[in-house]
C-alpha cells in the first residue's frame, strides 16, 4: 500500500505543544510531515523538505506566514440536544438566574423534554451540525455527554447517537454517560439516584458505548455522598469518573473528585486553595469553563491559583443551550481576559489540557512526532491571534489524521 504523506511548509510558526522550559515549544519558519496520518518530522521549512519534497507529497499546503497549531481538545460539552432556549438567555439578562428558570421547569428539564419527543434522526442532524461548526472552528476532539434524558430508555438514545455521530464525521467524539444530570420532574432524588445507578448503569455498560460517568454535584441537585454513589457505581461498571464541580457553591465535589481518582473536575468557580492541591496531588485535571460564566454573568474561575499548583489546567466550551458556543477560540479569548492565562497558557489548555482531561494525552493534543496529525492552521502569522482576533473565526485550514477537512465533510 502507498504511504500517504502530507506536507505542510513555510509557516511563520508551527507551535508542537506545551515546552520544558517555556510555555510553548514552537518553530519558526517551519514545517510539518505528516505519514499515514501521523506526524513524521517538524523543523525548519528548508531542512525538511529537502526530505518531504512537497511535489511529492499526497496534500501539500503552503502555510506561508500563518501559524499552525494542534487541533483543538474540547473536554466537556453538553452538545446533544434538541429544542431552543434563547429565550432564557433574555430572561436572565432581566434578573432570572439559573437556578430559578430550573426551578420553573426551564433550563436542563426543558432540554430533557425536548430530547425525550425527538426523533433518533433530529438528534443526530442536530450533532452533526454541532460538529461541522466544532470542525470549521478547529476543534478536532469533542466529548460529548448524555443527560437531557434522565430515564434508561432516553440516555441510551442518546449515547447511541453520539456513537453514529463518531462514525460518520472526521471529528472525534468521546461519549460520557451522565444521567446524573439534574433530577426528573415530580421525582424524589433520592429514588432517582437508585435509578440512575440501578437501573440506567447496568444497560450503559451493556451497551458498551460511554467511556466516562460525569455528575453534577451541586445545591439542590446531588450531593456529595449521592454522587459517590452513582460515580462508585460507575467505576465497578469501568467507566471513568468526571464531577460537576463548585459552580454555584463550594460543595465538596472537587474532593470527591481528588478521592475517586476521577480524569477531571470541571467548573470550579468557587473551588478554594485546599480543592485545587487535592485535585494536582491526585492529578485531576481542572477543566474551566469561561463561556459558562460568561452567559452566567459569574465570576470566572481562578486560572492562576490553579496554574500555581504546577498539574494540568484544561480550556473547553461547555457548549450546551444554557451556553451557545462551539467555539474553543472564543473559549481561549475569555480564558485570557476573564481569567488572566497568558495566549500561551491558554492554548495549551485548550489542546493538550483537553487531551489530558480525556485521558488522551498521547492520543491528542500536540504535534510532537508520532502523534495523530489533528492540525488547524491559523489565518494569522501567530497563535497570539487565536485569542486577539476575538469574534471572528481565525482557522483557515483543518487537518484530521493529516488530511484537509472542513465542516460538512462526512
């Protein structure tokens, strides 16, 4: 069989990932190999195509004076769904909080309700549009969670869709089981919580689909001792445990999620100095959300404190209908001035952060030799312009396993 090869040259940098000794471990005036899908060799543009002629080459793509960088790794959304809740955006800009519109049977509940009534093939439509934008904007990795379905029968629904979705469109998707969602309608939490780890995780496990169990540990949703449990439950049933953690209070999920060894604990916004320590010693990967306290209206999570404690901070969307973004760039951009990260911190977390908090450190994320060449090229000459050029979409090129893609390549 031909090796398929791609070559991308004169690039005014191509940035591989995170660096010992800086931020970021770059080249300039460089260029990137690609064979069978996989990153052969970085380095000088004059050096390496003595090596990789690019008339040789299966794709050869001139990035001249653009800055290359891994395809993004967004490690927490909410991105199947159905229905809209524009209007709760409006009703919160008036005074309503969320926890108000959930009260009233809005927010998540009416997302549930909508799932519920669709259609197998409205959801998957609605994903694979979530997905083509996702790509265009130069997300590559995506997990995804259930949840908007909160019965046996829904959330299997659901992880079946995600799994077509992996199937048919160039992005990964990483599917995470997460019927501890909110609690049903008219249902007591406690009895939901029998469901959800009695009921809803033997049929997970037979299905064989989800990789993760996620919670949402939270006032007035569940409490640490009911997501232990359903996280427990998980964990004999090989799922990975992810918490929902300290968004609206300080709660404790963040040690719960320090004590299960979960891959990462996401929110965080009211995390305190003992919740950031424990997670680093237990090697948690803290996901913060900017966009979610953006369309909140919060205050953003303490990216520094975090990054002081030397582990791992991941950047993702949280893309679902209380937060309508697909953008990791925009992510990237609020993580900068919502949360202080440095341009350099911040693409870091938003690629080999993501990676890690997927547990797909070696699978994802950066551009070092061997890796899968999952690649966005950016219409500007430095990565800096990911987070500058705000409000616009600055990926011009997307490559997946080294091959060009773009949104609606299926």
């Amino acid at each position: 069989m031909t090796e398929r090869t791609t070559v991308v040259h004169d690039a005014s940098e191509i940035v591989v990932g995170s660096g010992t000794d800086a931020p970021l471990e770059t080249y300039e005036d460089a260029a990137l190999a690609v064979v069978d899908g996989r990153v052969a060799a970085v380095g000088p543009t004059d050096e390496l195509t003595d090596e990789y002629p690019p008339e040789n080459a299966t794709h050869a793509i001139d990035a001249g004076g653009r800055s290359v960088i891994p395809g993004f790794v967004d490690s927490h959304t909410h991105g199947l769904f159905a229905g809209d809740r524009s209007d709760e955006f409006a009703a919160k800009l008036g005074g309503e909080n969320y926890q108000d519109i959930l009260a009233e049977g809005g927010g998540i509940l009416r997302t549930v309700r909508a799932v519920r009534e669709a259609s197998d093939e409205q959801l998957l439509s609605n994903l694979l549009t979530h997905l083509d934008t996702m790509l265009a904007h130069g997300t590559t990795t995506v997990e995804i969670k259930s949840g908007y379905g909160l019965d046996t029968e829904t959330e299997l629904r659901m992880l079946d869709v995600i799994q077509q979705a992996d199937e048919q469109h160039p992005v990964d998707v990483v599917p995470t089981f997460m019927g501890a969602h909110a609690v049903p309608e008219d249902e007591d939490t406690d009895a939901y919580v029998d469901e959800v780890v009695d009921d809803q995780l033997p049929a997970v496990a037979d299905q064989g689909i989800a990789e993760f169990c996620d919670v949402f540990c939270e006032e007035d949703v569940f409490s640490v001792a009911q997501s232990r449990r359903v996280l427990e439950a998980g964990m004999e049933y090989g799922l990975t445990p992810k918490v929902h953690a300290e968004e609206f209070v300080r709660l404790g999920g963040a040690q719960l999620a320090a004590e299960v060894d979960a891959a990462s604990a996401d929110h965080l916004l009211h995390a305190n100095d003992d919740d950031r320590t424990a997670l680093a010693e237990a090697g948690v990967t803290p996901v913060l959300l900017p966009g979610t306290a953006f369309s909140l209206g919060a205050d953003y999570a303490d990216a520094r404190a975090f990054l002081d404690e030397g582990g791992s901070v991941a950047v993702a969307t949280d893309f679902n209908p209380n937060c309508h973004s697909q953008s990791m760039g925009f992510a990237i951009a609020l993580a900068c001035v919502g949360m202080e990260m440095t341009p350099a911190e911040a693409l870091v977390a938003g690629t080999h952060g993501g990676a890690r908090a997927l547990n797909r450190a070696n699978e994802a994320g950066t551009l070092w030799e061997g890796m899968p060449a999952d690649v966005a090229i950016v219409d500007a000459p430095s990565h800096i312009h990911v987070p500058y050029n705000f409000g616009v979409n600055t990926i011009e090129t997307v490559l997946k396993d080294g091959e060009p893609v773009d949104g609606g390549q299926r």
